[in-house]
C-alpha cells in the first residue's frame, strides 16, 4: 500500500501546500464542498439511488461529488481515490457486509484513525443489515437517522429523502 499525503494530493491536483491550508481554513463563500461516496461494487445500485436523490443539491452548484465511477479507464483507480479523499469535506461510506469485507472499509478507518491526513466528516449510510458498530464507524452517527438500512424501509425514496435532508444540513453548516 501507498500512503499519499494532503501535500501529494495538492501537487497531483495542482494546488500549492499553501493554496491547501488556505482552502481547508476556508470551508465558506463560494467554495464547493467536496463529497466523496465510497462503496463495495456489489451496492452500486444503492450508490446510483443515492446519486439521483443528490442530483438536485449537485445542481445547486454548492457541492461536487466524487465516486469511484468516475474514474476514468486508465486512470489509478486506488491513487485518485485517496486523492479525492484528502481533498474531500464530506465522506459517504455506503454500510453493507460488502463493504466491510472491502478495501475501500479499511481506507475509511485508515482516515478516521488520522483525521488530520484526511480532515473530512465521515458520515456512513446504512444500505444493508450489517454489523457495523464494532469497529471505529461504530462511534460515528449514522444514517438513515432510525439506523433502519435503507433496504428494509418499505419505501427505499423515504429513506433517501432523511439521508439527504441530512446531508444538506450539513453542506450548509459547513459553508458558514
């Protein structure tokens, strides 16, 4: 494994390490806030669902989001993935028994055991029953707010709806 630091993510996207700690000081005005959604390839369906419900706060021009489908073919996959992490403000992990046993769960707790590398919140979604609270996600507050997964609400776009009520909740107490 390669670990890449805030100052390597800068030099690869073209920000100086003094650009960098004035947008990290600086989560307001016209910045976008930065979403990053990860996922085990078995939810991508879930992601998509996510995807259309977000499209209207997208929209807004406030926030870009980032998942690992838009990674070009040919491109790193893993490498402009930590990338998109470190510059991140908001990071969705998708929360199923897929995701667990996936690399991609590893590199959430790699951030939340060093959140100066990766200074984003970490607010996981709950998409399948799973036992999830054992590790260091378990002491983040989850969504949907009931910890119900998405996949049992017997209306999935209900679910959808709190989750991003949240999310646009947050996206503005961050662009204060």
């Amino acid at each position: 494994r390669v670990e890449f630091s805030q100052r390597d993510a800068n030099k690869r996207l073209g920000h100086s390490h003094h650009d960098a700690m004035n947008l990290s000081r600086k989560r307001k005005g016209t910045m976008r806030i930065k979403i990053v959604i990860r996922c085990a390839p078995e939810d991508r369906n879930f992601l998509m669902e996510l995807m259309r419900h977000l499209k209207s706060l997208e929209r807004t021009k406030c926030v870009s989001i980032f998942h690992d489908g838009k990674i070009q073919t040919g491109e790193c996959s893993h490498y402009n993935m930590r990338i998109h992490m470190l510059q991140a403000h908001i990071i969705l992990p998708l929360i199923s028994s897929y995701f667990i046993a996936s690399d991609a769960h590893l590199e959430i707790e790699q951030a939340l055991l060093y959140p100066k590398r990766v200074p984003a919140r970490i607010i996981p979604i709950i998409v399948r029953a799973v036992d999830w609270q054992t590790g260091p996600l378990g002491a983040l507050k989850a969504l949907p707010e009931n910890n119900t997964p998405v996949r049992q609400w017997s209306d999935r776009d209900s679910a959808w709806v709190d989750i991003v009520r949240h999310i646009r909740a947050i996206v503005a107490e961050l662009a204060d």
